[in-house]
C-alpha cells in the first residue's frame, strides 16, 4: 500500500485479510508470507512473495477477471518501469520491517487496521472445511482476522474470507 500510494493511488486503496490489497473493489497485489520454521537461523526467517499487477493490462481481459482484479497501468493511465517500482517496494518492505525486529507495531497495526477492507462488513470465512458466517470486527495485533459470529466473537488465523 505504501508503494502504490507513491504512485499516486490514494483513495480506496486497501487490504482484504488474509493477503490482498484492493484498489477500487479490485485486486491489484498479493502477498503470501511464511516461515520455514525449525530451528535457528531458519526459524527467524521470513519467506515474503509480493506480486503487484503493474503493466499488465486488465481493460481486454474477460468480463470475470476485469471485475475482480486491475493493473497499476489501468488507473495511473501510464506504463511503470518495473524496476523502480521494485526499489521502491524493497525500501518500503525495509522501513515496515524494521519495528517488527524491535516488537513495536503499534504504528504497523494501527495503518492496517485503517486500511482493513472488511472491518464492520458481513464475511462469510472458510477455513478447514467450515464456513463461518460473522461481521468482521478487526485485524488484530497478531493478524489474527476477529469475526463477531453467533458463538461469540472469534479469532481466525487461516482461510478464505469473502463478502456475506
């Protein structure tokens, strides 16, 4: 989000829990992010993929896929020179890392928290073999996506969320 609010994207840019970013009502970038795990140094490690639709333009595509996803180029109205974009991205990638190596994400959960897509909307979650109707409530401070569902308010780690 950081990166594309330098290109000038500043209304309706937001994230969609677990791992998307939407401008607009459309993907435009996905993150997956994981850990190897095990012991040490793996265990500290982060795995991080970003994809960012840049040039690749979504006007010719198919009716299903131009009313979910977009292009960088589709709403600057310009081509974009990857590889700045890719420095840009890194230097934002550093400077948000950087309070998660001294566990101060105050600052981290409060923009996530302002950019959350879902917050006080009607979800439908599906995670392991369940769908799990609630209003979302949150992104946590752990990440955790927080549903107000009829058990009660709920803290999902995993899954596919989707509007009610």
């Amino acid at each position: 989000c950081d990166v594309l609010r330098a290109e000038g994207l500043l209304a309706k840019l937001g994230i969609k829990w677990p791992n998307d970013v939407f401008f607009q009502d459309r993907k435009v970038c996905g993150i997956l992010i994981e850990s190897p795990g095990g012991s040490a140094p793996a265990k500290d490690r982060l795995v991080i993929g970003i994809g960012i639709n840049v040039n690749n333009s979504c006007q010719n595509a198919p009716d299903g896929i131009r009313m979910l996803g977009t292009a960088l180029c589709d709403v600057t109205g310009r081509q974009h020179d990857p590889q700045e974009l890719l420095v840009r991205l890194l230097c934002a990638l550093a400077e948000r890392i950087q309070p998660l190596r001294s566990h101060d994400i105050s600052e981290l959960v409060q923009t996530w928290q302002q950019l959350d897509l879902l917050a006080g909307k009607q979800v439908v979650l599906e995670a392991d073999d369940q769908a799990i109707d609630g209003k979302c409530v949150e992104i946590a401070h752990d990440g955790a996506l927080v549903l107000e569902t009829t058990l009660g308010r709920r803290r999902f780690y995993s899954g596919s969320v989707r509007p009610a």
